[in-house]
C-alpha cells in the first residue's frame, strides 16, 4: 500500500549549491516514515524509545534524478513491504508536486530486534500489519 506524505524543501535542507543537500533526502525519507506511523496510530514516543522492540535501519540507499530547492514542495511516496518475519523495507519516491517521475528514489531496510540483548525478533502483530497492509 502507497501512502503519501507532502512537505515543502527548507533553506536548512540545502547545501552551498541551493539543491538539496544528499544526506538531507534521507532525513526527509525519515520524517514521511515518521508522519506515516502516526497516521496509522502508532505512538512515536513508545516505537522508538519505550518499547520492547527496536526497529533500526541496516540499509540505505538512494538515487538522484534532479535536484530540488528551497521551496519546492515534495510528494514522497512510501511503499512497505515485508522481506521476513524480522525485517521490512520502505520504497520513498519524491516527486515535486504537480510531475509525474520522481525527482529521488530511496530505499531503506529495517531489521526488527531485542532492544537489551540485540537479537532478532518478529515484527510485532501492529507493525507487521502496518508493512503487510
């Protein structure tokens, strides 16, 4: 299931040249990662610092196809999919508001673990269902 997230490209997020600095379209990645949990009723604070599990990223990666500028306002498309029972990874696609191919394409996979002794563990029923759905 594709969900969207809209956001418009800060001054911050830019390097010397005025385009979007590389690192920063992660960073972007992960905040639509974020507002996409939220919008399907997981608590943030709980997900990611008070839960039995930890969910870090072990792979990223991403392409450039154009860059983007202060101001442009970015569609990023997220696609889950899950690879095992303990890990899933996310398909961004931003695209400037209003174009139909994306400007960047980004991938990162996730790994589901035990938070004290660092082994794997199946994605919780919850998450499982948000990467499945």
């Amino acid at each position: 299931m594709t969900q969207i997230y809209q956001r418009t490209v800060r001054f911050e997020d830019t390097d010397a040249a005025g385009v979007v600095y590389f690192a920063n379209v992660l960073k972007i990645c992960h905040e639509a990662y974020e507002e996409i949990l939220i919008t399907a009723g997981f608590d943030l604070k709980s997900f990611f610092r008070d839960s039995d599990v930890a969910v870090p990223i072990i792979h990223a990666d991403v392409d450039f196809f154009r860059p983007l500028h202060c101001g442009d306002r970015l569609s990023v498309q997220i696609s889950p999919h899950p690879i095992n029972d303990s890990e899933f990874e996310i398909i961004y696609e931003i695209s400037l508001v209003g174009f139909d191919r994306p400007a960047s394409r980004a991938l990162t996979r996730h790994v589901c673990i035990d938070p004290v002794g660092r082994s794997r563990k199946e994605l919780p029923p919850k998450l499982r269902q948000w990467v499945q759905h």
